[in-house]
C-alpha cells in the first residue's frame, strides 16, 4: 500500500542506483561519473530512474530483492 506514493531510491557504494528496495532493479551511475559524458550523462541516468522507478513491490508473488541485503542499500 506504501509503494503507490514512495519516492525512495538508494546510491549504493558501489555506484549504482537502487530504484526501489523490494527490487534488484539498479542502474550503473559510476560508469557515467568516470566516462567522457559528465554531467549530461549523470542527468539522463538519474531521469531514466525516476521514469523506471516500479509503482509497486512483488512481495505478493515472493519476489524480493536477491542480489542486495537491507543493509547493503542503505535500506
């Protein structure tokens, strides 16, 4: 009932911008921050995420996040 208004996404150490909690679903933003695209190629990944963030978790079906603990997320 809470994902319907969640706006929670996560930086992880290592880079890569976790869309949502309950998902596995991440999008690498520390290759763009090392690559010749700047600030532009940040901006276009960032929006991309908000666009790809889920409206709503699995949990119902059993499908949570495998690849990354809580902890690992800054959850």
């Amino acid at each position: 009932p809470y994902c319907g208004t969640c706006n929670r996404m996560r930086l992880t150490a290592d880079g890569r911008f976790h869309l949502c909690l309950l998902n596995d679903d991440e999008l690498d933003v520390r290759a763009a921050l090392r690559g010749p695209g700047g600030p532009a190629a940040i901006a276009a990944i960032l929006l991309r995420a908000v666009g790809l963030k889920p409206t709503g978790h699995r949990l119902d079906v059993g499908h949570s996040t495998a690849d990354r603990q809580m902890y690992q997320i800054g959850g």
